[in-house]
C-alpha cells in the first residue's frame, strides 16, 4: 500500500511551481514525473502488448484491431465526446478512491456511492419542475454529492468510534445502496408514462440536465476542476495537511494534536461526495435519468484507476481518459476487426495486476528504482 | 554439506571463530563500510564500538549474511565463506541477538526458541523433546528462563535470554548482540554481561555492538572502534580509557559530564539553575520562588492492556529545573508521558500545566498552553517518515501562524523554518526537502528536539531524549536542555538510561510500579541506591 504514495509526493511539492523556479528545477520536476509514471506507463505497454498477442492468436489482425479502437476513442467528435463521457465517472471513482487512501483509508465504496448519487441528482432532476436551470442544475448535483458524502461518511464514522473496518463496511453498503436505489427506481420514483416497466425514473427536467459543448461534455470540466481541487486541498491546505499525516503515520497524527477520527470520518465524507457527484454527471448528463443496474461496476472502476494514478489526483485524468477511451473505443474495434469487446476487460486487468505488482515491472524493463528510495533502504542499515 | 564442514570445523577447534577481511559495502552513494577487518577468536568478547551511522550493524549483517559485500571476504572456521543469507550463517554456527527482539510475543519460551528448527516425531513437533533440550541449554548456560511462560509476560532481560537461548539452540558458536544493553537496568545489564562472560568460557565467541563505553571496558576483551565506515582502532580495555574511546568514536574530544559543577560561572542563567540545583535542600527559600509549573496529582491511568500502570502518582516541577524520572522500562513511565500530554486517557488524578488545568487536555491543548514534548518513540510519535523535513519541523504547529493562514499552508514559511531549526540544531540533511526518513537517528532526533524548542515553551516533556543516538548528538542534545532550564523552562526527563539521568536532573525521581516511590538528590546518591530503588527495594532499605 504504501508503495504509490512513495516517490510522487516530491512530484506534487515541485508541481506547485515555486516561486522562481529555474530550468533546473524544471527539469528535476520533469525527472520525478517520469520516474514517478515510469511503472504505470511501463504497465500500459506490457497490458496492450499482450492484449496484442491475444488479438494476433485469435486470428485478427492486430494493427487494425488497435486502429480502430483508438479512432472509436478519439477519431471524430463524437468519439472524442463518448470517451470525456466515459472518463467522468472514472475521474471521480478514481477520486474517491485516491483522496480516501491519501488518509490510509481504502475505499471500496464507490460503487454505492456513486449509485445514491445517481439516483438521488436524478430524484431532483426530474421531481422539480419549473425551477429555473441556475437553480435546478446546481441543488440536482448537489443532492446527488450529499447523498454520496453520507453514504461515505457512515463508513468514517464507524471506523472512527468502533473501528469497524471500512473495506467491509463500504463492501455492504455498496449492497444497501444497490438495493435501495433498485427499490427507488422501481416503486416510488418509476417512470409510470406510457406502458413502461422498467426500473427507472422519468427523464430529467431539461433545467437539470447538464450541458454538453461539442465534444466537450461539462461533467468532464467539472471532473478536471474536482481532480484539481482534490490536489489543491491536500497539498496546499491545513486540513490536506492532517489527512495525510493521519495517512502516513496515525500516531505522529495523534501526538501532533490532529483528531485522528475526525479526519478519517471528513475524509469518507469527501471521497464520498465525489464519487456521488461522478454519479450525479452520470444521471444528469449522460443517461438522463436513473435506471437500475446500469450503473453496476462503474464504481469499482475507480480502484483501476486510482491505482493506475497511484493515488495522484492530477494523475487520475489521464488515467481516466485512457480507460475512458478503451471502453469507448471497444464497440468499433468489434464492428471493424471482428475483435471481442471483452479483450479491453482483459487489457485492463492486466494493467492493473502489472501497476499493482511494480516489481515485476521494474524486473521485466529492468526499470532502475528511485534513488532516494534506495538511499533510505540503506540508511535503515547501521545509520 | 554444510552440516558436514561445520562438525569438523567444530570438533577441530577454529583459530578463528568469524572474520571480515577487507570489508567494503555500499548503499547507493554512501560507504557504509571501508575496507574493514575485525577478527573474532573463540572465548573472547569482540566489542564493535562506534557512533549511529558509524557502519557497525551493517558490518554484523554482512558477516551474518543479510547484505552481501562490495569487498571483501567474511571467514567463519576458518573458512572462507560467501554466505547468500542469514541461514547460510546460522548453518555454520554464528547466532544473532537482534536489539529488537524477533519473538512471538503470545507463544511460549519453548515454542519460540525452536520455531524453525523443531524437534518432530511423526510429522509433529516433539514438544516434550524441546522443552527438555531447551532446559539443558538453560542450566549448561546458566541463563535461567520459565520454559512455559508466555513471552509477551516476561520482563526485557528474560526476553533477551530466550533470544540468546535461541541463537545456542541452534548450536552456535558466535553470538552476535546488536545493542544488548540498551532496553536493560543496571541490574539486568551487569547480569547479562555475566552470561556473556560464562558463555565465553564454554569456548563461544561474541561480537557486542554497543556505544557506551562503560560496558566496552567492563566486558570486553578486544575493542575495534569503527566511524565513518572505517576502523579507526583496535584495542583492548587494559591499554585504553573511556575518555580516549570517546574521542576515537567521535573524532574529537567530547564533554559528557554534567555542567551541573560549572554552572555557577556561566552567567545570567545559572543563577536559576543553581537555585533550583539546591531546591531539595532549601526548598522554601531559594527553590520556592521559582514558580511551579508542571503540577501531577493522584495521576492514574492505564496501559494499552488496561492494566493499571500509572497508579495515584503525584509530581511537581518547577521553573528552572530538571527533573529526572528513573526507572526500569515498562515501570509506567511512558503511561506517564502520554497521560501529560493528552496522547493517553488518564483515568484519575489531576495535571496542571502553568495554574492551567490540562487533566484530560488533547494534545493539541497541551501544545498550545506551551509544553514541548519529545516523544519517547521517534519513528511512531515523533515524525513521519515520509514527509519531508520541513514538513517534520512544523508537525503539530502547523496550523499556527506564520506556518499557515486561513487554512492555507505557507510553504515559504515552513521552508524557511526548517532551515532555521536545520542550522540552528545541526540537523545533517542535504536540504528540507529529503524525506525524513533518510536521515539518521541522531538527526531525526535533533529535529525533534529542534522542533520542540524553536516554539515558546513553559515545559519541555523529554521522554528517552537520546535514545540509539550516538555520543556528538547526546552531547548536543543534552547541552541544549541544560540551556533551556537555565532560561527557565521546566522539564521533565524520563530515561531509562541512568547516567542520562543522574548527568541532567537537579532532582531524580525513581519510579517503580507506577508510582514515585523516591526523590533523591543526584549529587549524593549512587547509581547502586537509585539500581535498588528502581529494583522495587523500599528506600529505608537503601543506603542504610
């Protein structure tokens, strides 16, 4: 766990821009970014060279397989609009997911957060009616944030007053919340127009919906401003200050005067809150409403991704637009080579085992590690 | 094959037990170890002596296989070894008493000294043939141990006779001991050095890693003083002294004697000191109208096991003085600490800090009235690792001004901070960015202390102040706090190092069992008294 959190934090202090910042400590920065994505970058290639071999033993043709999955992704607007829509909801499931970890925490509830959020922003969005969109749009994502930081908060909490453990706790309540948004979509909020029997709300209100400009989906502005917001809070404020400490060392955190059960409780609240709003963008600027099961693993994404970013906020947008652009990718990739969609499943995990296993990695490339982190392993020694 | 070479090599006794010749290892850019050579002949004690840092303890691991060397050979028999792991050591007889102890606290002594190597009868372990061979070792040895006990209940030294009874079970004949003295009492250190003597009559070799030299001249029978990665003597107690060990470690004359002596000459501050030196004596006239600051009264609280461990104690220090608390490790002391400074619930009694009520205060409470606080566990309480050392510099001050500004961090601030305390402590670090991690124990602590003292403080709480760290940093350590009490801040030392706290304390309270149950002027009592008192004798006994 603690192997992400190592050599990025120098990133993130030099990443600030400094005041008077040379060439030289440009070019320091640009070496410990690189050093610091070596390994998920390194995880990419060796994820896509073997889904290659996957390809090429099928029988197609790999060149065309990967063409067409890049121009699915990122060909034409319309490409380059389902990939930013894909990605929105990974960026804040890789948010949730990184700032909770940023406090030792490890949330697996995304899923559920994500889904009370959706369905919440959308019971705003469509049972307000002649609200106007300044009003409307803001109090629909709002909810649906709300509805995401309690179902995260009741997870801090119980970790903070009985310790219960919060990957088992955010386990179940990802049931709770499946079952309970299932059970709104289907009775109280269904959709009763015409003959429908499916489980989902009505539309939302057109003041509920968030815009889309060209390729540009707002969700996704609204995804890189929170990334960004993430990265300013943790590394710029007092209250980042105390979540990281309580994550890196919880009884430096308790001796330096910091509530250690305070920052685990807030900091559940605020991953919460930004999976609930990647949910919220879901119902409001995607689907346009909430129905049942359609939003079932979306959470889960989030832990490939805030992985694949090594819990850097700044580092989940990318992350999110390359899996963003996979899955959008995939369904022409099919169309035009004949390739099963589910390779990109396949592609995905492979990353994924290859980013969670960095010593493989380095082993493979022969990647040297970092420095300074072989300076501290031998000053553990006799020093 | 090995098993065969080691019981010829056995049998035929070894001119040499273990040796480096030539050593050289490098981590990244830095030279642990330079070309060193020590030699090890059977029945004798090798004390390997020298600062943190000074490349002692990766010396031992690569003579006991954990790091391999750059250069040089390591001999063991007299023969040349290349040992791929700390089991190719143990195969050949060399055993390790690690300083942190690798038991399994909740087994018994048995079961963890043949973990690993079992006796078995029919695919189980043969408990009856262990604890029967695990008692002769024991009587051979003289290193008396309940065979039964579970670890986790028996005092550190017999914890350190199971690990020593670990390394003989395993038949060797090289005890390496990282530090052994550092968790003991007086007591249990001069009994242990007893069992070192007796095991070097039965013709065992051992290699004692150590930094005071008190022990070097009392035990040892050759000395090799390593610093900087080198050996820069090698000698025996008969043809050296504590004062020219001192400076071969350090490099330079050090001054470890108290300046409690000298301290009438030094100015403006020593009137306080002195003062306060002499508050037993006369404690209404001079010491009196010294304020008290740290005032404890029927001060209870518990250990993490819930047994009472701080038990009604009651405690007052003044401006301008320091008061040492002695006493065997695992006597409350550390409960103490942590109930003063809000780290722990106190379940009774009452602590007031400067006529401020501070029972039940939090830490961050407890800071801001104006208590420094070092921390007795550096790696748990006092720093985080990870962070960089300007970030440690500001760890519970963070949120104060100029550090920080409507919730903001001001980077600048902190920087600029932590190059003060840097320079002004003597914190050895390429900049304050390094993590803190990367820095030594001696300057991870003098960081702390840098922290703790660049804030106005009315009581300094110094639990363990110079713990692992090496004479330069002790003496620079202990200067500073002499400076702070003669400025007239309070402090209260916990130490289970008794010459730390018989070279600082005006006064020295002994504890035992949770409570104080002496104050004893340090001018007058001997260690032997204070050994007694801390041993749990009542103080009518001693020195009548």
């Amino acid at each position: 766990m603690s192997v992400p959190a190592g050599p990025q934090a120098p990133a993130e202090t030099d990443a600030a821009g400094r005041a008077g910042s040379t060439d030289d400590s440009r070019r320091t920065l640009t070496r410990t970014v690189l050093r610091a994505a070596a390994v998920p970058l390194a995880s990419v290639a060796l994820g896509l060279v073997l889904g290659a071999v996957l390809i090429a033993v099928q029988g197609h043709s790999v060149l065309s397989a990967y063409s067409a999955l890049v121009l699915g992704g990122a060909g034409d607007a319309d490409a380059l609009l389902r990939t930013l829509q894909k990605a929105t909801p990974l960026v804040f499931g890789g948010l949730a997911v990184a700032f909770a970890f940023k406090a030792g925490l490890f949330n697996i509830g995304g899923q559920g957060q994500l889904l009370v959020g959706a369905a919440f922003a959308a019971g705003v969005g469509f049972g307000l009616e002649g609200v106007p969109l300044v009003v409307h749009l803001p109090l629909a994502l709002l909810v649906g944030a709300a509805a995401g930081a309690v179902w995260g908060a009741i997870a801090g909490v119980l970790k903070a007053t009985s310790g219960a453990h919060e990957v088992i706790v955010t386990i179940m309540l990802n049931f709770v919340a499946g079952n309970l948004t299932d059970w709104l979509a289907a009775n109280p909020w269904q959709d009763r127009s015409g003959s429908n029997i499916i489980a989902r709300t009505p539309l939302v209100e057109p003041s509920a919906e968030i815009p889309t400009w060209g390729w540009l989906p707002a969700g996704f502005v609204l995804a890189v401003l929170a990334a960004v917001a993430c990265w300013f809070v943790l590394e710029r404020t007092t209250y980042g200050f105390e979540v990281r400490s309580v994550g890196a060392n919880r009884h430096a955190a308790h001796y330096a005067g910091i509530s250690v059960g305070w920052i685990m409780a807030s900091t559940m609240a605020v991953a919460g809150l930004l999976a609930g709003l990647g949910g919220a963008i879901e119902s409001l600027g995607v689907d346009g409403r909430f129905e049942a099961g359609v939003n079932v693993g979306l959470g889960f994404e989030g832990i490939t991704i805030a992985l694949l970013a090594r819990t850097n906020p700044i580092a989940v947008i990318p992350a999110g637009l390359l899996v963003g652009l996979m899955e959008a990718g995939a369904a022409k990739m099919q169309f035009e080579s004949g390739v099963a969609p589910e390779i990109i499943d396949v592609i995905q995990a492979l990353i994924l085992l290859f980013v969670a296993a960095p010593l493989i990695v380095r082993w493979l490339l022969r990647l040297r590690d970092t420095d300074d982190r072989r300076l501290t392993l031998g000053a553990g020694w006799g020093r | 094959m090995v098993a065969a070479a080691e019981t010829v090599a056995a049998q035929a006794e070894p001119e040499v037990l273990l040796a480096g010749h030539g050593i050289t290892k490098r981590f990244g850019p830095v030279v642990a170890n330079d070309d060193v050579s020590v030699e090890l002949r059977p029945g004798r004690i090798l004390a390997l002596l020298g600062e943190n840092g000074a490349g002692k303890s990766t010396l031992v691991n690569v003579l006991f296989g954990l790091h391999r060397p750059d250069a040089g050979q390591v001999v063991i028999a007299d023969e040349h070894v290349e040992l791929s792991s700390p089991h190719d050591a143990i195969a050949r007889g060399v055993g390790m008493v690690h300083q942190h102890f690798q038991l399994v606290p909740p087994m018994s002594v048995v079961r963890n000294i043949v973990l690993g190597a079992e006796p078995r009868k029919l695919g189980m372990i043969d408990v009856a043939q262990a604890r029967r061979r695990v008692m002769d070792l024991a009587d051979r040895f003289g290193l008396h141990v309940d065979p039964d006990a579970a670890v986790e209940d028996l005092p550190v030294g017999a914890q350190q006779r199971v690990e020593i009874l670990k390394a003989l079970y395993r038949d060797a004949r090289v005890l390496i001991a990282d530090e052994p003295t550092a968790v003991l009492t007086p007591q249990e250190t001069d009994h242990l050095l007893d069992v070192l003597r007796g095991l070097t009559d039965q013709g065992v070799g051992i290699v004692f890693i150590t930094h005071k030299l008190r022990e070097v001249m009392a035990a040892a029978d050759d000395i090799v003083v390593l610093r900087e990665g080198r050996v820069v003597g090698t000698t025996t107690p008969a043809q050296t002294s504590e004062a020219a060990l001192a400076e071969l470690m350090v490099g330079r004359a050090v001054d470890l004697h108290g300046d409690r002596f000298e301290s009438g000459a030094t100015g403006v501050g020593s009137a306080v000191s002195t003062a306060a030196a002499y508050s037993d004596e006369k404690p209404a006239a001079e010491a009196g109208e010294l304020p008290v600051v740290l005032d404890i009264a029927g001060l209870c609280a518990d250990d993490d096991r819930g047994q009472r461990a701080v038990d009604e104690l009651s405690l007052a220090v003044r401006a301008g003085e320091i008061v040492g608390v002695a006493g065997v490790e695992g006597n409350g002391q550390r409960e103490l600490v942590e109930a003063i400074t809000g780290l722990r619930h106190a379940t009774a009694g009452t602590v007031s800090i400067s006529d401020r009520d501070a029972s039940g205060a939090r830490p961050r409470q407890v800071t801001v009235i104006g208590v420094g606080h070092i921390p007795e566990d550096r790696a748990k309480h006092g720093l985080i690792g990870s962070y960089s050392v300007a970030d440690n510099s500001v760890l519970n001050r963070y949120f104060k001004r100029p550090f920080a500004a409507g919730g903001m961090l001001r980077r600048d601030r902190i920087d600029s901070h932590a190059r003060d305390v840097v320079a002004t402590f003597d914190v050895r670090t390429p900049d304050v960015e390094s993590p803190a991690d990367s820095l030594s124990g001696g300057n991870k602590q003098k960081l702390i202390v840098g922290r703790e003292f660049s804030d106005e403080i009315d009581l300094l709480i110094a639990a363990q102040p110079t713990r692992g760290i090496d004479i330069g940093a002790i003496e620079f350590i202990w200067r500073r706090i002499r400076e702070r009490r003669d400025e007239g801040t309070a402090v209260l030392l916990v130490s289970a190092e008794l010459d730390e706290v018989l070279a600082l304390s005006d006064r020295v309270a002994v504890m035992y069992e949770g409570r104080i149950v002496a104050t004893v002027d340090p001018r007058t009592a001997t260690r032997e008294e204070i050994g007694l008192l801390m041993a749990g004798a009542a103080p009518a006994e001693v020195g009548s």
